[in-house]
C-alpha cells in the first residue's frame, strides 16, 4: 500500500489549497507548472507546501482532506502553525 500524504499548499494570493498525493514534491512541481495541477492555480501561483500529514491509504486521506477543507482559514492556520 502506498504512503498517502494530505498536504495544504499557499498560493501567490495567500490562500490555501489542500489536496492529497503519494509525492508531496512531484505534485508541488505540477502544480507550479500548471500540468497535471488543479484548476485551483489557474490565475493564482502555487508557492509552497506548508502543511503536510500522513494517512493510512487514499481513502483516508480523501477523508482526511474534506475534513480540512471545511475548517476555517483561522481553524487551517492553527493547524499549519503546529
């Protein structure tokens, strides 16, 4: 079973996109060069990850991620502050 890693990425605007990847560095790669990126990075530039976990399989992080994705942006911050 692959390592699963849900990951918060800060774009040129300061928001926050999260999604989930067995390749933390590929998957940054492809989102700053626009190919295999998300639509999210159209008009925006993907800066950074800033927040990473581990999940037990994709199931798990795909659980993982909608989970975050309903925080707040204050509820994301604290968590990328720990």
């Amino acid at each position: 079973m692959s390592q699963w890693f849900v990951y918060m990425v800060r774009a040129s605007d300061d928001s926050l996109y999260t999604g989930i990847t067995t390749d933390l560095a590929r998957r940054l790669a492809e989102h700053q060069a626009g190919k295999a990126g998300a639509k999210y990075f159209r008009g925006r530039s993907a800066m950074a990850i800033v927040y990473s976990e581990t999940a037990n399989g994709r199931s798990a992080a795909s659980i993982r991620e909608a989970a975050i994705k309903k925080l707040s942006r204050e509820k994301k911050l604290e968590l990328i502050e720990k």
